[in-house]
C-alpha cells in the first residue's frame, strides 16, 4: 500500500521573515511574545530582543532602541551633515524639548515639520543624518529623538563658556538663563574695564582680560563669546585661542582670523537688519506695481 507524500511549504528564513514584517507594517512595532500557557505579552517597545527563546516563544519584531555606535561612529557621522542642516537640527532639538516638558511622547513628522517651520519632507531627510527614521503611523518616539540630537550635535559633553566684554550686551548675555538650561553654563566673564574686576554679573565676578589665558585654561572653556568693539575683537581672540579655546561666537564687526582648527560663528546683528530692510523694500516695491497694474486686494484687479 503506497504512502501519500504531502508537501509542507518551507518555513521562510528569519532574514526573509523580517523583511516581509517590515515591508508590510513599516518600521518598529511593538514586540508580542508567547508565553508558556498560551497568553501574549505586549513587551516594551524599549526592551531587548530576546536573544534565547524557549518553546512556544515567538518574538514579532525588534526593539526600537538604536545600537549602540562608537565615538568614530558619531563623529563620522556628524561630519557628513551639511551646515544647514546642523542649524535645523539644533531647531528641532529646541521643540521636542518643549514637547517633551508638557508630557509629549510621540510626534508626526508633519506636527514637528509644521512647529519648526520646515517641510516634512526636509525634515525627514534632516532626521536620517542622525540615524533616526520613526515608525509609520506612529511618527517619533520624542525622548529617543531627543537623545539622538543631543549626541549628534556633541551636547553629551561638558561644554564651558567665557563671554569677552561686559557692555550691555556682555551683561545681557551674562544673565541669559538659556545658556545654562540648554547645557552651555557661563564660566567666566572678562572686561578691559579695572573698575569692573570683581564686580558679580550673573552670579559671576568678572575678571581682567589679562587673565584670559589661565582662567579659560583652569575652568576648562570650550566656548568664547566675544562682545566687543570691533578694534578688540582680534587681540581678545587671540587670547581665547591661546588658552584652548577652539569655539568662538563673534558679536563683533570683523572678520576674525584663526587657525584651521578653530571655529567661529559670526552674530552681525545690522547685517541682519539690513537683509530685513531688503525683504522689506521689495514687498514694497511689488505692492507699488500692484497699483500701477491696477491688482487690487488677493489679485483681484481693478479696472478704471
């Protein structure tokens, strides 16, 4: 009596499994997993893998923790995102901070698009720099988010800063909570003025900028902050960058000099005036050839 033969389709690899799970659902979902004794377990989105599954276990997908990278990793990383996006990214951190202080979890790519004021799709590409690309239908888990920003943009390490110049807007500066909040506490105020030394701005009494060099190096500085006058501005960096200094934020009118090394951002605030009277000169002038082309109010035009 002969044997019926019944085919029994191969069960697909795990590489093919999960790629047929993330094709179809997209993204991390969160784990289910079988226990002994028939019931199912919603793990932890943030939980590990199970490395050591017994009998009847079945995990349904990954964790959404990111791996692991190396220092290497990071900074290679970071050196390939270009400048614009670095400001965005820095954007974003400011919102899902904020979103994060009023109990936020999740946000959609177009909630946080429209709240930094980019498209949603410039800032998905933004967000794959930094490794993260969210989870469809989901959006982005904000406290995850938040740390990839943070180690992306270097804001794990201790930063110290120095502000050079204490007029009214070194005292500005000086007071600024903001500094502190996000990371970047002032260490040191400097000013040319003797009247000034020892004198407490912000809880921080200010010193001669003959000491620029030791106090910086002592305190550990990794940022200066020079405000001011434009005929000073070199000399003061010069010191900032003889004691280690290798960040430099510039309020001053000039071009500063410095080595390869060393980075400096340049705050000119008329400039910026200046491109506002431009923008503002030009809606004028198309309002004026509105009237003359006789287009009233939402192009509606007027005949005489």
């Amino acid at each position: 009596m002969g044997v019926a033969r019944v085919q029994v389709p191969a069960r697909p690899s795990g590489r093919r499994l999960c790629a047929h799970v993330h094709k179809r659902y997209g993204g991390f979902i969160t784990p289910l997993v079988t226990v002994p004794g028939g019931s199912v377990l919603r793990m932890s989105r943030r939980a590990s893998v199970v490395d050591r599954r017994g009998e009847g276990d079945e995990v349904v997908t990954t964790t959404s923790k990111p791996p692991a990278e190396s220092v290497a990793d990071v900074r290679e990383r970071a050196r390939a995102i270009p400048e614009a996006a670095v400001a965005r990214l820095a954007v974003y951190l400011r919102v899902l901070s904020g979103m994060a202080e009023q109990g936020v979890t999740t946000i959609s790519s177009e909630e946080l698009a429209g709240a930094a004021g980019v498209n949603s799709a410039k800032l998905r590409k933004d967000l794959s720099y930094v490794g993260s690309y969210g989870t469809r239908g989901v959006g982005y888990d904000v406290e995850v988010l938040v740390s990839h920003i943070e180690r992306i943009l270097g804001l794990t390490r201790k930063h110290s800063v120095a502000v050079v110049g204490i007029g009214n807007l070194g005292h500005a500066l000086a007071n600024y909570g903001g500094f502190p909040s996000r990371g970047f506490p002032v260490a040191a105020l400097f000013d040319i003025d003797p009247d000034l030394t020892g004198v407490p701005v912000g809880g921080i009494p200010v010193d001669h900028i003959d000491d620029i060099t030791s106090i910086c190096a002592a305190r550990e500085v990794s940022i200066g902050v020079i405000a001011t006058p434009p005929q000073a501005a070199q000399a003061v960096c010069d010191r900032l960058v003889s004691a280690g200094v290798q960040c430099i934020l510039n309020f001053a009118p000039v071009v500063l000099q410095v080595p390869d090394n060393v980075e400096v951002r340049k705050v000119d605030l008329a400039v910026e005036m200046q491109i506002l009277s431009f923008h503002v000169a030009r809606r004028a002038d198309e309002a004026a050839v509105d009237v003359v082309n006789g287009v009233g109010v939402d192009g509606v035009v007027i005949r005489p």
